[in-house]
C-alpha cells in the first residue's frame, strides 16, 4: 500500500484508490508459459481447449499426471512444457492451474 496524499486523491481519484490498496484482484491460476496465457486471454471464437484446461478437469492430481503423459507422449505438448506442467502439479497442487472445470463450462461460456 502507498501513502498518498488528499491533493493527489482529488485530481486521481481512481488512481489513488488503486494505490491505496482497494478494489484488488484475485489471481487463482498460475500459467508457466507467456504463449499460453496470452492464446487463453486472446479471443475464444474456435476455440480449443489445450493442457491447462484438460488438467484443470480433473479432480486428482494422479489424474492430471496421466493427461500431462498422454499429451507429451502423443506429441501434442513439448517434453519441456510437459516437464513444466508436472512440476508446477507437484510444487503447487492441482488447483494452482485455476478451479475446477465443470461439464459444459465451455457452452455457458465460462472461459
């Protein structure tokens, strides 16, 4: 939090609440590589689901695990993003990829 001072929250007032610490945002997933996240934050229109969004399914991290395999294994992701993957899953749990994904999230739109 930065001190500022009532000249400044008069001429900023937006800016100056930011500064002060109100209206945060809560960041529930980690993403380990810059492409993916800026392909998910880039527009959804054919979309395609990749690693992130098929782990975030699952409810186990052996579960996971399997996935973050058959991907690598099919050629689909690089052995060092799969390397990547497995050790963000084992460092800081499953759902650091972002919360559960339930069936149809996808047709509601909740990308």
């Amino acid at each position: 939090m930065i001190p500022v001072d009532e000249k400044f929250k008069r001429r900023f007032p937006h800016l100056a609440a930011e500064l002060s610490g109100s209206g945060t945002i809560r960041i529930s997933s980690v993403r380990s590589s810059v492409e993916e996240g800026e392909r998910i934050a880039s527009s959804y229109s054919g979309y395609e689901p990749g690693p992130v969004e098929f782990i975030r399914r699952c409810d186990t991290e052996d579960q996971a695990l399997e996935i973050i395999n058959y991907l690598e294994q099919r050629g689909e992701i690089t052995p060092e993003y799969a390397a990547r993957l497995r050790r963000q899953l084992v460092e800081q749990g499953l759902r650091s990829f972002g919360p559960k994904r339930k069936p149809g999230c996808y047709d509601r739109g909740e990308l």
